[in-house]
C-alpha cells in the first residue's frame, strides 16, 4: 500500500475519532444542565420600575394657550408653533445647561421678581436676562456686560457708573432697575411687552425700523433677522420650561436650588486703596468682596466727593 494511502486513512480515522468525541461530550454536557435547577435569568442592566426610570426621549404636549406678560402668542400660525418648538426642544433637551440655570435662578428670581413688581413690568421678563446671560456676568463680543448685558453707552443712558474701577452693569441691583427704566421706556414707545422684548434684542431704533419697512407693529407678523425671530421664542421655552419643568422632565427639590448667603451691608465714602486688606480689615476675604461685589473691576475703590457706595459681605 502506498504511503499516500495510509496518511488518507489516517486523516479519515482522526476525524471520525474528533466527531465521535463531540458528539459524546455534547450527550454529557446536556445532561448535566437537563439535571440542574432552575434559575431565572437576569439581564444585565434591569428596567427599573417606571417611576424610577429618568424620562426617556419624548414629544411634549404644549397648553392651549401661550402668552407672554400676558399678550397671547397666536400658536394657531403653523410658523409661530414651529419657531416655538424649536427653542422648547432645542433648551428642554440641554439638560446640563438647563438644570444650572433652573438651580441658579434661586440665588436671584425673587428678588427680579420684586423690583419688577414694585415697578409695574410683567415679571415674565425674568426670563429675558436667562436669554441674555444665563444669570451670570458674561461678556458678549460686542462689549455688553452683566445679567442684562448693556453696552456702555446704554448704561450710562440708564443711570449706570461705568468707570475704570466701578462698572455697575455688574451690579445685580442697579443693572436690575436700569433694565427696569429701559423696558418702561420701550413699552411706553411700542404699546405692547411683546415688541419691549424684541427690541431689547434688536434696539429700539431697529426693531422701529422693521416695523416702519414692513407696515406692521406686530412682532410675529414681521420678518426679522435671525435672532431676533428666534429671541422671543427662546424667552417663551424658558417660560414654559421653568413654569412646568416635571411637564419636561425636571424634578428639582427646593434644597436643589442655589442660594446666597446673608449679607451685611457696609458704606464706603471715601477712597480704599487696597480691597484686599480693607476686606481683612473687615472679617471677610477679597475673594468674597470680588465674588459678591463684581462691580468692582480693580484692586481698588476711588469715590468721589459726595458719593457713597454700598458693599456687601456675607454675615
């Protein structure tokens, strides 16, 4: 027989050998599971119960109706709901920047609320600054500054300090009241908050012009930049949102708010040199003084003859 003969029949007993063995192990093997008790299976990563479970990825269900400082948006006009969905979502599903703004909002909401009721402006405008700002002293590249972002000519227009070492657009207080004075004005020249809204965003002389350009005073019926179409829009989501945030998926607790601490308030009416040691000199840090005190851009504090300034430091 030849060599070649015998390796065939070796190969053909080998595998004969291996599929005989398989065939045996799998017998065994399925007895032994046959034999075992039963377990249920877990997976790996279980559904917890509804009401645990974070809400998934959904559509929202809008009120009927809409208004904003109590001027109704007319949803009925398909591009009005559109625009209007468009910042609900784009905002509701921002969950990070969202929650920081709703946990920001109690070191400051109520106070807005306050100075606006007290001045006769729809408190709705708390929302505006949320548009402009995120509650926090930004800086826009076009050089308008703090929650209510004015420029510098702006603000001194509306009674603010803009100086090398005091710029009160970082006053939450007074920058607060000069948003006041300005939405005031704008009512009184437009007749409605829908258009004073708008023309924060645009300027009054140019939102005026739109209307002039385009025969029509009202806001949802103009044809407007980019921005600006979308400014109100964005006003109305956070309105919505922070109205019924458990309506889109946000279920803070009160203690889950930011909150100040109590302050003592302290009169300056003359010049401090050095903010750091005066703020040692007060039981308190210069972190502090510049933390609650933004206004203050410098190192240190010229008054003039006459004026007084108030500080404010944690108790």
């Amino acid at each position: 027989m030849r060599a070649i003969h015998l390796i065939l029949i070796y190969v053909l007993l080998g595998i004969a050998l291996v599929l005989g063995g398989m065939a045996f192990w799998k017998s065994q093997n399925q007895d032994q599971v046959t034999n075992q008790p039963e377990f249920p299976i877990l997976e790996a990563y279980p559904t917890p119960p509804l009401s645990m479970a974070r809400d998934s990825i959904r559509l929202f269900d809008l009120p009927k109706e809409v208004t904003f400082a109590g001027e109704k948006v007319p949803l009925e006009e398909q591009d009005v709901l559109e625009r209007l969905e468009r910042e609900i979502y784009v905002n509701a599903y921002w969950e990070s920047n969202m929650i920081l703004l709703m946990k920001r909002s109690g070191k400051y909401f109520e106070e807005i609320d306050r100075i606006f009721t007290e001045a006769g402006v729809p408190t709705d405008f708390k929302y505006l600054a949320l548009a402009e700002s995120g509650l926090m002293n930004v800086v826009s590249p076009a050089g308008a500054r703090g929650f209510w972002q004015f420029m510098e000519a702006t603000a001194k227009e509306y009674g603010l300090e803009v100086s090398q070492d005091v710029d009160e657009r970082y006053h939450f207080e007074k920058s607060t009241r000069a948003a006041v004075r300005y939405l005031k004005k704008a009512h009184a020249k437009f007749g409605d908050w829908t258009a004073v809204a708008a023309s924060y965003n645009m300027g009054q002389s140019g939102f005026s012009r739109r209307q002039e350009e385009q025969l029509n005073r009202n806001y949802y019926d103009l044809y407007l930049n980019e921005e600006t179409s979308r400014y109100l829009f964005r006003i109305l989501a956070f309105k919505l949102i922070f109205e019924n945030p458990g309506e889109f998926g946000f279920h803070l607790k009160e203690k889950d708010y930011y909150k100040n601490p109590e302050f003592r308030q302290i009169q300056v009416d003359s010049d401090i040199k050095d903010l750091a040691a005066w703020a040692k000199s007060q039981g308190s840090t210069y972190k502090h003084l510049k933390l609650y005190n933004p206004w203050l851009r410098d190192r240190n504090l010229n008054v003039k003859r006459g004026k007084v300034y108030e500080i404010s430091l944690p108790k």
